[in-house]
C-alpha cells in the first residue's frame, strides 16, 4: 500500500509542478507503476504475502462472531 501512496503522490506532485518533481521524468513515475503490478501481481502471490492477510481476516471474523455468540447467551 505505502508503494501505492507513494505513486499518487508523485502523479499529483508532478502534474502540478511542484518543487523538484516539476523536473522528474514520467518514465521515472511509469517505472513505479511497473514496479507496483510486478510486486502486487506476482511478487506477493510468490511470498504468500495474499493468504497471509485473507488468513487474518478471517481469523478476525471468526473471534467476533465466537464473540458475538458467546455474549448473547449470557
């Protein structure tokens, strides 16, 4: 996500020619965005980075609803 932040704030702060980055490349921002789908396409599928946040969530989801379960029976 921060990889993300950080290519919409230099699409932003490069379109309105701000400081230095009025003078950076868009190849070097198009580069970024290559960079970005590589990594969240396949790099993160390769390390299981994917499953490992599904994992969590459901994990969350399911304590609440034990959670929930268990309080309403008291």
């Amino acid at each position: 996500m921060p990889l993300i932040l950080l290519l919409a704030a230099l699409v932003v702060l490069r379109f309105f020619d701000v400081w230095r980055f009025a003078q950076l490349s868009w190849w070097w921002i198009a580069l970024l965005a290559v960079v970005a789908f590589i990594w969240f396409e396949f790099i993160e599928k390769l390390l299981g980075l994917d499953k490992k946040k599904e994992h969590k969530a459901d994990d969350a989801r399911r304590k609440e609803r034990v959670k929930q379960t268990f309080d309403k029976h008291k």
